[in-house]
C-alpha cells in the first residue's frame, strides 16, 4: 500500500495527469480533419508528466502518479465525456483510454529508467516514441474499430504529432532539468 505522505507529495504531477488525460479524452471526440482530433495535440503533455517526475522521484513514484490519476481520469472522462458528446462513445473512449493509458505509461517509466543515464533528450525523446506507439494503436483501436471512423488514418496522424510533439517537449524537459533534478544523486550537467 502506498503511504499517504508519498502521495501528498505527487499531488501536482497526479492533479496534471488527471487534467492532460481527461481533456484529452474529450477533445478526441472532435476531429479537425481525416488525420487529426484536438486530443492529439493535448495527450503528449502526458509523457512530459510521466518523464519529469520519473527524473526527479524514480520509476516508483512515475508509476504511483499513473495508477492514482489512472481511475480517476477513466471516471471523469466517462462522465463529463458523455455531457459533452454521446455517453456510450465517452464510455468506450474512456475504457479505451485507460487501457491505452496504463500500457503506454507504464513502458514509458520502464523505458525511461533503463535509458537514465543516456544523454538527457535521448531518455525522453525514445521513452515517448515507443510508449506513444503501444498508447496510440491500443486507444484508436479499442476506441474506434467497427465505427465509421477512419481510425487508422487517425491513428497515423495522431503518432506522428506525438513524434513531433516528442521533440518539442524536449524543451520545457530541457528548460526544467535543474528543477526536477534526481533527489537521489547529484544534478548532473549535460
């Protein structure tokens, strides 16, 4: 069972899970075209989420932030998904979604703490790719097969903006590295 004050202390990467996931959830209902729906452009930030407070706190903590904001974000996603659009499509998205959410998550904490001490974009830049693949064909397929969505075309779209995206965050990972520095080692130059 995880502590209360451990948890106390993830209430910020939790909280921000909770919110990239949901809206993500949402905004997906809405395409802007055959290749793109506005959660494509939302969802990355949850890689960058997963990869900060794996640097800062470890594999352990990454992972207690994925399954406290995992139910949550299922639950919220289902209920204020269907006060947005359809309820039985918020209800497979959501279902969708965490599924999708704890594979991709989990290989991303797994992937990242086996790449730590690569140079500081490769850890986070190959961690999203391969966790954004597995969350990518996982979502669309379970979200949208056997609809008249054209899923794999959106599938394709929403992997390369989580590729592009991948580097763009590499950013404000860059930009926050002293302040998520490794509690347990020394802030390493790069």
């Amino acid at each position: 069972m995880t502590p209360i004050p451990a948890l106390t202390r993830l209430w910020l990467p939790v909280t921000a899970m909770i919110v990239i996931v949901v809206a993500s959830n949402i905004l997906v209902q809405f395409p802007i075209n055959d290749w793109f729906t506005w959660g494509t452009f939302s969802f990355p930030l949850a890689f960058l989420v997963t990869d900060l407070t794996n640097r800062r706190l470890g594999p352990a903590a990454a992972r207690r932030v994925i399954y406290a904001g995992f139910p949550v974000a299922v639950l919220l996603s289902a209920l204020l998904g269907g006060v947005v659009t359809d309820p039985a499509m918020a209800l497979r998205v959501a279902a969708a979604s965490g599924f999708a959410f704890l594979m991709g998550q989990v290989l991303d904490v797994a992937i990242f703490d086996r790449m730590r001490r690569a140079r500081w974009w490769q850890t986070p830049l190959v961690s999203s790719a391969f966790a954004s693949a597995v969350d990518t064909i996982v979502f669309f397929a379970g979200t949208f097969a056997g609809t008249p969505v054209p899923w794999q075309q959106l599938a394709l779209g929403d992997f390369g903006v989580k590729l592009v995206m991948g580097v763009l965050l590499l950013v404000p990972y860059r930009a926050l590295m002293a302040a998520v520095a490794p509690l347990d080692m020394p802030a390493r130059r790069a």
